[in-house]
C-alpha cells in the first residue's frame, strides 16, 4: 500500500517498496537460494550451548569488535588473512551498506553490471550515492572493454561485481576482477555470497586480494554454512578498508547471541560444509534436466539455476505456486530462477514444471 501523504518520508523514498521476496505458507521453498539442509541435532546443540553462555552476561554489551568471531572467520577464509583484515555484520546486506556508506554517498557514484543482485541499486539510493548499471553480455558475463570503458566514463566510487552473479549463477575470470581493480579509481567490491558452489577450476577474488589494496571480497553464512537465519556476512580487505568500514558501523551492532551463534557454527564448518558437493552435483543434474527438454539455461556456479525463456514467466511463476512450488521471478524478462532443493524437492518441481509447460 503506498504511504499516506502525511507521512514525511524523504520524497526519493515515498513510492518505493520494502524488499522481499514472496513469503508463501504450505509450498516448496526454491526461491531465495537458502540450504535445503538444516544443522544436524549435534550443530544444533552446539549452537544452543553457545547461546546459552552467552546468555548468562546478557546484561553486558557485546564485544563491539567481534575480535573472536574476526579470528575464527580469517582462519576460515585462509589465504593468510588475519582477523585485522576481516569484518563482519548482520549478513552481507549491512556488509555492503556499509560499504556504501563509507565509500559512496552524495556526490559520489556506485556501479556494477545488469542483471544482478537487486539490492545493490537499493543501496545506493538509501546512501544518496549515483547509480550506474552497465550491461552484461548475452551469456550474462561482462566484457572487459565494455567495462573498462564505461569505468572511464563514469569515475565511480565503488564498483560491484558479483562472483557467482545473483540472479543468474555467471563466475568472473580472475583476469576480469584484475582489469577492473586496476582501472577503478575507487574502491571494488567481489561479492561471493555463493563461493563456496562454485565448480572446480573456479577462482576466488581471494587469490588476489593482495594485489589490490582497494579490493574487497565479500561472503556469507547464510547459503553454504545453512545459516540463512543467523544473519552474518562478513568482508575480507586491506586493514586500512576494515578501519574505514569500523568508522560507520553502528555501536555494538553485532549482538552476543549472532557472535556466539556463528562462532559455534565455525566450529562445525566440515559437518555444515559437507552438504556442498551434494548441492553441486544437484545443480548440474538440475541444469541438465532443464536443458535437455529444451529450456535455455545459463551456466551456474551458485546453488541455483536461471531458465527460460517465457513469453509470459509470471504464468509460469503463478502455475507452480499453485502446485505447490515456489521459485522467483526475477532476472530479466522471460527467464525465471530455482534454488537447489533436496532430490524430494526437486521431483515435485519437475513434475509441477512438466504439467505448466505442456
């Protein structure tokens, strides 16, 4: 519903919609790339244990600089990285405001390449930094020469690319975030939300992360680590990055219960991990059985897949919810995108997509 006019909200924000995905009781849940497979009794218990610590001192403030939580996730990532060169925030999405709100902001300019994740242009307006949106190619990869040209043109602040790209799973070649580390007169952001599906061969913005001092890598527990509910993101940066983002975050923005949570969660990374090759192989049969009865499908190194094309997608979209599935609609017109489910999950999506596309 829009707002009623005497609310005096800012007059950039008075016609725009809060984000979300479709929230649809009683369906198959294959829209919003979560992990099909939750935390086992065993994580689930060590999880409760670590809250329930926490919860006896809940009358303090937290450690308002994560110092354990930064340790334990700089182990994770490897690549020499030391907890000064890791941050962490309520998932990626604050991650990335704040990456806004230090480096973007009025008279500044932010800029990726379409179709990608749709909140970053959302970013950007609620930090009052300029958008700009190049285009992909055909096969939603981003051609070097394009990007270097309108990086020229436009000078912007922050550049964000997306490896594995959300909505349509395309990996960037290490020689792709190079040319553009080296030519953006900002900050480049690699958000890699979905790293950890890529397929073998497939590098990490990581490897080169010491290469470029204005370079950050952005990741996620919610997908790979079944944490979509914990709600912890984190970034990997030069130190002197990390303290800029320290300057705009909010005081103890990370609650003792999120520290505590994700930090037993670390602890289980093998057990939570292991669901990851499964995914993996699912994603390929997945994309083999969409192409294979004539569906367009884009290659994947996420823990989904975009398929098309359809002259009418929200039919599509519409006919599954109906039969019980959910996917999004989302993406550019005529392709719609499926998380990977369990194999049950999938069946039931395969025949409901049978039956709406006969």
């Amino acid at each position: 519903m829009p707002l009623p006019s005497w609310v005096p909200i800012r007059e950039d924000l008075r016609d725009s919609e809060p984000y979300g995905a479709p929230q649809i009781p009683d369906v198959i849940n294959l829209n919003v790339n979560e992990n099909p497979y939750g935390p086992s009794p065993e994580v689930a218990a060590g999880i409760a244990d670590a809250v329930h610590a926490a919860a006896t001192s809940l009358n303090r403030y937290p450690d308002r600089e994560a110092v354990a939580l930064r340790e334990g996730l700089a182990t994770y990532l490897g690549h020499g990285l030391t907890r000064d060169r890791v941050w962490a925030a309520n998932g990626s999405n604050e991650v990335m405001l704040q990456i806004l709100q230090a480096f973007g902001g009025p008279g500044r300019t932010a800029l990726s390449f379409a179709p990608t994740y749709s909140m970053y242009p959302e970013y950007a307006r609620d930090t009052h930094t300029r958008w700009v949106a190049g285009q992909r190619e055909a096969d939603f990869t981003v051609d070097v020469d394009r990007a270097l040209a309108l990086i020229e043109a436009e000078q912007p602040d922050v550049v964000l690319l997306t490896s594995p790209n959300n909505p349509t799973g395309t990996a960037l070649p290490l020689d792709t975030v190079r040319a553009i580390a080296t030519a953006a007169p900002g900050v480049v952001v690699v958000d890699e939300a979905y790293a950890e599906f890529r397929r073998s061969g497939t590098p990490s913005a990581l490897d080169v992360l010491d290469e470029y001092p204005r370079l950050l890598v952005t990741r996620t527990m919610s997908k790979a680590f079944a944490f979509a509910g914990g709600r912890l993101g984190y970034v990997a940066a030069d130190t002197a990055i990390i303290d800029a983002l320290r300057i705009v975050r909010l005081p103890y923005h990370l609650s003792a219960v999120t520290q505590a949570t994700a930090l037993a969660a670390l602890g289980h990374s093998a057990e939570l991990l292991a669901r990851v090759d499964e995914l993996r192989t699912t994603r390929d049969e997945l994309a083999a059985w969409l192409a294979a009865r004539g569906f367009e499908v884009a290659d994947s190194d996420a823990n989904f897949v975009l398929f098309g094309r359809f002259a009418d997608r929200h039919a599509i979209w519409q006919g599954l919810v109906d039969r019980g599935v959910l996917i999004r609609e989302t993406g550019p017109r005529g392709w719609l995108r499926v998380s990977v489910g369990t194999p049950d999950d999938m069946r039931v999506f395969y025949d409901a997509l049978l039956e709406v596309t006969r």
